[in-house]
C-alpha cells in the first residue's frame, strides 16, 4: 500500500504536490458495494406470489421478505442515471452492482431462484458505464458454468449470502463457484444474507426496522468470517474475498480469539468494506487486519449519506484496485 496511513482514507480535499508525487497510478476511485434493482427485477419480484415478492403501493413498491420487515421500495432510488449523478457528485469513478441478498433469492429452490437471477444479471449487465456487477448464484443448486458465463460477461465476480458459510458442513456445497473464482482470479463478496440450510429467523414483530442489520446481519457475518478462515482458506488460499460491513467486526475480536487458542485471522487477500461504519470503527479494524485490507462500500440506497472513507484517496483506490482488479499496489 503506498500510504501506511489510514488517515488518508478518510481526509477529504485535493492531495498534497508531494503526496501527488507518491501517489501510486490513478486507478479508478471505486464504490464496491451498491444494490440497484433494474426494471427486469422489480417486474420478476412483482409476478411472485409470495416472499421474496413486490406489491405495488401508489407509487411505490412494497417488499416482503422472510426475516424482514416490509419496507418501501421507490424505483427512483434504483434509476441508473441518477445514482450515477450521486456517485459523480462523490467522486466515484466506478460502481459495483451487488444482489440484495436479505431478500432471501439465493436461499429459494432452484426454479424459484433461475427467474429471479436472470432478471438480475440481464437487468445490471445493460448498465453500462461507471456500472459493474457482482454476479449472484442459487445456493439450492449452484451453477460454474452459469458463474463462468457471467465472468466472461463482464461481472467482476460473485456475491454469495454470509449464510452460505454458516459452518463447516456446508462450504463443500460453494466449492465448486470458488474454483471458478480462483481459476479466472475474480473475487468473492461475502453479504448478509440466508441459505436454504441458515434461513434467515423473522425478526420479532414489534422490533424496529433496522433489528435484521444489527442482530442478523451483523452474527451471519461476523460466523462467515471465522468460517472462510478456518474452513475456506486452506483450500482457496489465493481467491481474493471481501466481506461486506467490515465482516460484523468480527476482526475485533483477535485478542479473544488467541485467548481461546486461536491464531491470527486476515491476509493479503481479505478485505473488509467499510458500508454503515465511520472512520473510527473502519480505524480500529485496519488496526487489527492492516490498512491495506480497507476499501470502500456504501451500500447505496440502503445507507445513503456521505461516503465516510474518502473513495478518492491513493490507498482507497490501490485497494480497491487489487481486490476487483487483481492488481498489486506499488
């Protein structure tokens, strides 16, 4: 990483002349993590008659999720010309697409799940410029060939629900996508989310809506993150993973972790992204893991506020750059 200061990620104005002349290749500043449902989408969740479905409300859409709370869908907040506009307004030079895995789609059968997926990869692929995606697959019957197609479309690499690493039993059942990520070096985002065999629980009925992301999601991830480590790793060493909402912080907990006799998790090719949390969380993660394994994700429109880790900064972009890109910082 070129700047071994984390500062750098979250100052905000034009670099210094000598920071400039340090600075590594301007690599494109990159949002990793955004959720826009193209029109394919919202019309294949609409046509379902139960969960994960769409109801029309005026205007808006409703959605119902198994372990969510209806919320309030506006296609505004889903049209690619305007998120472009915000993303030009931040700075941000690149977007990458990812399925909105609480819903639950990859967690459906087989044939609840192809119609839903397609809708989502033709709908994203059209996107064109800043957009990327991440592909998505159906944890009920995963699909190489299906992956592989993806990537030479263009997708960045694959997105899969945290619940898809639940433990140990299961991660055979993912293998055969994570060869296919080694074996064309593209990367894998692990996001909240359910699989057919760690649904989601419904969250009690008189919680508040945000319950899901800080009693849910935060656990899915912070388990995802020991799992790939201790079950994933050694089979993977190379695939460049990224975990999303800097893995439920699990990396917080090293020092419990060597208490109980583990040994140091996080390498050269795990990444956290840093959507809802602000510079000291961000701060005290990359103290335990290193600055080089931060990037930058804003969950947009789900968190929509100003990006607390400046995109556009050398060692953001560097980052950024080796985990979609595969390319080494100077």
């Amino acid at each position: 990483m070129a700047d071994s200061s984390l500062a750098i990620l979250h100052r905000a104005g034009p670099l210094t002349t000598a920071e400039a002349a340090c600075a590594p290749p301007m690599r494109p500043t990159t949002d990793i993590h955004q959720h826009l449902w193209p029109e394919e989408l919202l019309a294949a969740l609409s046509r379902r008659a139960g969960a994960p479905r769409l109801v029309r409300q005026g205007g808006v859409w409703e959605l119902s999720a198994r372990g969510e709370p209806a919320c309030v869908v506006d296609p505004a907040d889903h049209d690619p010309v305007r998120r472009a506009d915000h993303a030009a307004a931040d700075g941000i030079e690149r977007i990458v697409i990812a399925p909105s895995c609480p819903v639950g789609i990859e967690a459906l059968s087989e044939g609840e799940a192809a119609p839903l997926l397609d809708a989502y990869h033709t709908g994203v692929a059209r996107l064109g410029t800043p957009f990327r995606a991440w592909a998505a697959a159906s944890l009920a019957d995963p699909d190489p060939q299906l992956l592989g197609a993806c990537l030479s479309d263009g997708f960045v690499g694959l997105c899969l629900p945290a619940g898809a690493f639940a433990g140990p039993g299961q991660t055979w059942v993912v293998a055969p996508l994570l060869e296919v990520l080694t074996a064309r070096s593209a990367p894998l985002l692990i996001h909240p989310g359910p699989a057919p065999w760690d649904a989601a629980p419904d969250a009690p009925l008189a919680a508040p809506g945000w319950w899901p992301a800080l009693t849910t999601y935060v656990h899915q991830m912070h388990q995802a993150w020991f799992v790939v480590d201790r079950f994933v790793r050694p089979d993977f060493p190379e695939l460049r993973i990224c975990f999303a909402m800097l893995g439920g912080l699990a990396p917080l907990h090293a020092d419990r972790l060597r208490s109980r006799g583990g040994g140091v998790v996080g390498d050269r090719v795990t990444f956290v992204e840093t959507s809802s949390y602000g510079p000291g969380v961000t701060a005290a993660v990359a103290a335990v893991i290193g600055d080089e394994a931060i990037v930058f994700g804003s969950d947009r429109p789900v968190v929509d506020a100003v990006p607390a880790v400046i995109p556009g900064a050398p060692a953001a972009r560097d980052n950024a750059a080796r985990l979609i890109d595969g390319e080494v910082g100077q």
